[in-house]
C-alpha cells in the first residue's frame, strides 16, 4: 500500500477546504449536542448530517435522504448481528457460564499469575458481548475474588478491563470493528484473524503488564455498600437447582462463531476450488449465519442442558434487547452520517488533503478515530464518525490492507477514555477510586492499548 490512497483527488480547490471545514463544523456541532447539552448521540449524528448536507451546498431535500439511506442500510447490515450478540451474551451470562470460566482458569492458573488469566477470561467473556454488559457481569466476580482471596482489587479489576476492552475495540462481531469493516469493504473473516493477532500484544500490554506497574502506586476503596451488594452471594445457576455449564462446553460455544468465520476467511484467502464444501464452508462462515447457529446452539449448551426449562430461557431471550436499543439507534444514526458525508463529497476532500500532506492511510484513521474518541468520549460512536470520513477512500485496496484499515479505526476509537466517557466513571465508582486514580488506570489503559494496537497493525501493514 502506498503513503496514500488511490481514491484521491489529483488537484486542491478553494471547495475542498470548504469541504474540510464542513467536517470540522459537523464534528463540533456533533461534539457540543451530545457533550455540552448532553443531547442523545442518535439526535447528535442526525443534526450533524443535515448540518453535513446543508453546508455542503446539497439540495436541502437530499439531506434527508442521505440520512435515511444510510441508516437503514448500516442497520441492515450491523444491527442484526448486534442483536445476535447480545442474545449469546446473555445466554451466556444468565447460564453461570461466566462463572464456570472465571472459577476454573483462576484454579488452574493460581494466585501469582492470576492477572493472566482475568485478562484471558475478560476477552473469552467479551467476544460475544458488549463492553459495558460484560463489564458489570464480570465485577461481582471481580470483587468476590477480591474479598475471598484478599486480593487488590485493581490487581484484579484492571485485567478484567484490559481484555473486554481489547476485543471491544479490535475483534468482530463487535458494533466498532463491524462498522469500521462495513466503512472499507474488508472481508470479515480476515480482519478477525488480523484482530485476533493484534489482540494479543495488546492484551498483554494493557493488562497484566500495567497491572504489574500500576497496582501498587493508585489508592482503591471499594464502597462497603457495593462490596454487600455484590458478595453477598456468587451469581450462578446453582442458587435455584441448576448446574453450572462445563467449562468445555462453555468455551466451545463462545469461540464456536469465531471459528466458523475464521475457517471462511482461509476458505477466501486460499483460493480453494468451487465445490459443495466449499460452498458450504462459506455459508456456514457468514457472520449472521455464524452468530445464528451459535445462539441456537446457546439455547441448549447454556440453557436446557444446565437444567432450564422453556420459559427461563424465554426470559434470558426477553431480556436480551432492551440493553442493545441504544447501541442500534446510535449505529444506526452514524451511518447516516457517513452517507451525508459521502454524498457531500467531503470524502474526496480528506483524500485529497491527506495525499498533499503525506499521511499514510492507516495512520490518518487512526488518528481521525482518536481525535473523535477525544473528543465524544464513546469508542463506538468514534468509529462511526471516522469511518464515515475514512470508509470512501479505501477504494482500492487489497484485502489485507482493507482488513488492517479496519483495525486502525478500531485501535484510534480505544485512545484516551477519559471523563467523557460513561464506563470510565463506571470504572471509578465500582472499584472506589478518585478521578486522578481513575485517569491513571483507565486512561491510561486505553491509550496503551490503543498505541500497541497502532504499532501493530503499521507492522503488519509493512509486510502484508
């Protein structure tokens, strides 16, 4: 790949800085409703696409249209396997198999490498579910290992972070790495194993090698309210006659998606020949198909087997949406931005400044997700602001590259969670720590996971 990318304008007009500006006045309006005046996200993509349209010079009756289009169409494609996702999360979570894993790689790992294996066991939770969801199923463990072994809560509680937010920002079926791959037309199946590679460096990075560093020197005092609430008794399926899932089983169905997607990836890397395995092959490893058969096969690993009945895990299946409504509105929404922008050329604009300014590709990504994630605070809504910029100028690429963009995104939308962000006070409050403890453990957690993650994927870039 070169410094730039194919998709640019050859020359610089007076109307592409206009163009530029539109992006920065967009961005600010975006910024200001949901920051400032605390406006919900969906409304704040929706406003900053008209104000896209408008300022661009389109006709006002396409502004519309623009949004609608794009929403519907990211809906289309991301919002079902966002469902998917939440209903295996909650399967998962509901079962006790969360549980069953913390519980058996914490035996098998012991207490000195204990880091490891919360940092392990936070990104096997994660894969099928959202950061936030995982993040409060995973801290009543947290906190009962904490008390019951009598350890630091944050030698605990930062690696647990760590994973859910590594295969967050980098490992579909996640809404960011879902959009970003939509955005750039990569193949699914090969940016997961490029996530997977990454993921891995990244992980241990941020997890148990900060935590090693950053345990000691920041002061932790869980509330003795949330310590009651939360180790009063271990949230599992024994406590109303059921058994707990195998750990076996249990890690064969999260991984069990990851696998049939991977399988696809080399099926279209390898160039195997047309046939019915193939053919099979390839459909079994389409995402949405991959998710359904996972969930379904959810309802029995996790559900009948352990000894529920019909109309519990029509309760866990009820109670899996309504968490994920937010997500889809604000996915939805920012693919309608992305269309405005799109359709507003601004697009071309951005390619045309980034060839006359030198930046590679992969670096302008990354640095576009960041300055978005800076500045919006969620990870998810970065991504969808900055593939929308980035998405038009993929044009081109092979797809190696297209995957690696896709990551990019992905690692600039983990950079420097701060205040503005809604987990980081989750964090905070959780494990009772002060603003400045809170800067120097989640913050600056993201923004070494964030950073490892660029590195990588410039290396891979080198020699892909």
């Amino acid at each position: 790949m070169t410094a730039t990318h194919a998709a640019a304008t050859a020359g610089w007009t007076p109307h592409d800085t206009w163009l530029l500006a539109v992006v920065g006045i967009s961005i600010v309006v975006v910024i200001v409703l949901i920051s400032w005046l605390k406006v919900h996200a969906f409304l704040g993509l929706m406003v900053g696409s008209f104000a896209v349209s408008v300022l661009s010079g389109r006709p006002i009756g396409e502004a519309a249209h623009s949004f609608t289009s794009g929403l519907g169409d990211t809906t289309g494609k991301v919002g079902i396997l966002i469902v998917l996702g939440a209903v295996l999360g909650r399967m998962l979570a509901d079962s006790g198999g969360i549980d069953q894993i913390v519980r058996t790689l914490t035996r098998l790992v012991g207490r000195d490498r204990l880091p490891w294996a919360l940092t392990l066991v936070a990104a096997i939770v994660g894969l099928p579910m959202f950061f936030e969801v995982g993040f409060v199923m995973l801290v009543p463990l947290v906190l009962q290992l904490a008390r019951r072994d009598d350890h630091p809560v944050l030698r605990v509680g930062v690696p647990a972070m760590a994973g859910l937010a590594t295969v967050h920002a980098l490992v579909p079926p996640h809404p960011g790495p879902l959009i970003a791959i939509q955005a750039v037309h990569a193949s699914i199946g090969l940016t997961l194993a490029f996530g997977l590679v990454v993921a891995v460096p990244c992980a241990i990075v941020a997890g148990p090698l900060f935590t090693g560093y950053i345990w000691p020197r920041v002061a932790a005092r869980v509330p003795e309210s949330t310590l009651a609430a939360f180790t009063t008794a271990e949230a599992t399926g024994e406590e109303d006659g059921r058994k707990l899932p195998r750990f076996s089983v249990t890690l064969g169905t999260i991984l069990l998606p990851i696998v049939l997607m991977l399988v696809k990836a080399v099926c279209d890397t390898a160039h195997l020949p047309h046939g019915p395995l193939r053919t099979a092959l390839e459909f079994l490893g389409t995402p949405v198909i991959a998710l359904l058969l996972t969930v379904l096969l959810s309802l029995f690993t996790l559900g009948y087997a352990v000894g529920a009945d019909r109309q519990r895990v029509h309760e866990s299946l009820v109670r899996s949406f309504p968490p994920i409504a937010g997500v889809l509105v604000i996915v939805g929404a920012g693919g309608g931005y992305s269309q405005a922008l799109e359709d507003s050329g601004v697009n071309d604009a951005i390619g045309a400044a980034a060839q006359h300014l030198h930046i590679p590709l992969l670096l302008l990504a990354w640095l576009v997700a960041a300055l978005m994630r800076t500045a919006a605070g969620s990870g998810t809504v970065a991504t969808v602001a900055a593939a929308g910029i980035i998405g038009p100028l993929a044009h081109g690429l092979d797809a190696p590259h297209a995957a690696l963009l896709a990551l990019a995104l992905g690692s600039g939308a983990a950079f420097l969670g701060h205040v503005n962000d809604a987990a980081f006070w989750m964090f905070k409050e959780y494990f009772g720590l002060s603003v400045g403890g809170t800067l120097r453990t989640w913050t600056a957690a993201h923004t070494l996971l964030s950073v490892t993650s660029l590195a990588c994927v410039l290396a891979l870039g080198a020699v892909v």
